[in-house]
C-alpha cells in the first residue's frame, strides 16, 4: 500500500515557521519590566547598605535587603498577572523564567548558609545573578544581557579582591551594568518592536 504523501504550500510552510518561532520568543516587555525593577530595587538597597556601611555605626547595614522581600512579591504577581494576559507561553518564557526562579532559590539557600555573614553575601550574589542574566542574553538573543551578566561575575571578582570600601561599590555597579542598562535597552527594543 503506497502511502500518499502531503504537499505542503508555501503558506502552510510558513504558518509552520512562524509558530515555531513564536514558540521560542519570551515577552521582551515582561523581561525589561523584571530587569528594571529588580535594577532599582537592588540598587538603592546596595547603595543604602554600602552608605550605613561607610558613614554610620549601624551594626547590621545588610538590613536594608529585607526590601526584597515584598519586592519578590511584586514580581511575581506582576509576571502572574501578565502571563495570564500572553496567548503563548512558549519553551523559551519557560526557560527564562526557570532561571530566574532558580536564582531565587539559590539565593535564599545562600542566606540560610550564610545567615551569621550575611556582610560578606554579596560577591557570591553576583556570582549567582551573572549566570541567569548571562543565559537570559541567550534566550532573548540580547547581547547587552549576555554581557551584562559578565559585568556580575568581573564585579564579584573585584569585590573578592578588594577591600571594603571598593567592594560596597562594586554591587552597585553590577546592578547598573548587569540590570539597568540592558533593561532600558530591551525597554527600548520593545518600544521599537512595537511599532
């Protein structure tokens, strides 16, 4: 029995091509919204502890972090409530966010190890942060963020190799590099995109 075979038209064809590329896109504007807020969260807390750290007698100046908290929530809520608001929710979003969600976890398990150092977390949240952020520049094929999350792990070096003073600086400067310039960067493309 011959089996007949199907001829594909070039519409057909190109219906196919456009889903599997819709598949592997992730929300741009979802990504740069995360980018920024975590960029200004965790750049005023960074900047605070580094301030209290150099300019007064506080004891614990890592307080501050515990902004991230309701930041965490935040985050999620708003990536709840404008995923609902996406048709597709594509391998690469799933990628994406399992990243990010990963890092979290990492984080939070480095706090628990760490809880009696917590002034000496930073370089290894930098180390943390540059892998999702550099993976992230892979999965939106976004240059500024695959460089970005270099930015992170030169900044956790110079922080390691530094003393005090350079080392509160360089979280802030991560944070710029890592999160600020390439979200507003993926705001723009989005913008543009848009269009």
């Amino acid at each position: 029995m011959e089996s007949e075979e199907k001829i594909m038209t070039g519409e057909e064809s190109l219906r196919i091509i456009t889903d599997m590329i819709s598949k592997t896109k992730v929300s741009v504007a979802q990504s740069s919204f995360h980018l920024l807020f975590w960029g200004w969260l965790t750049l005023v807390c960074s900047l605070s502890e580094y301030i209290l750290y150099r300019f007064t007698d506080l004891n614990n100046p890592w307080y501050v972090w515990l902004f991230v908290i309701p930041g965490v929530f935040v985050s999620i809520i708003y990536g709840f409530t404008k995923g609902k608001k996406e048709r597709i929710y594509t391998y690469a979003t799933s990628i994406y966010v399992g990243l990010w969600v990963g890092f979290l976890f990492a984080a939070i398990v480095l706090f628990i190890v760490h809880s009696g150092q917590m002034g000496s977390v930073g370089k290894y949240i930098l180390i943390l942060a540059g892998f999702p952020t550099f993976a992230g520049g892979f999965v939106l094929k976004f240059r500024p963020l695959f460089i970005g999350g270099i930015a992170f792990w030169i900044f956790a070096l110079i922080s390691h190799f530094t003393g005090p003073a350079v080392a509160g600086l360089c979280m802030p400067a991560a944070i710029i590099t890592g999160y600020l310039v390439p979200g507003y960067l993926l705001k723009a493309k989005s913008s543009h995109d848009a269009v």
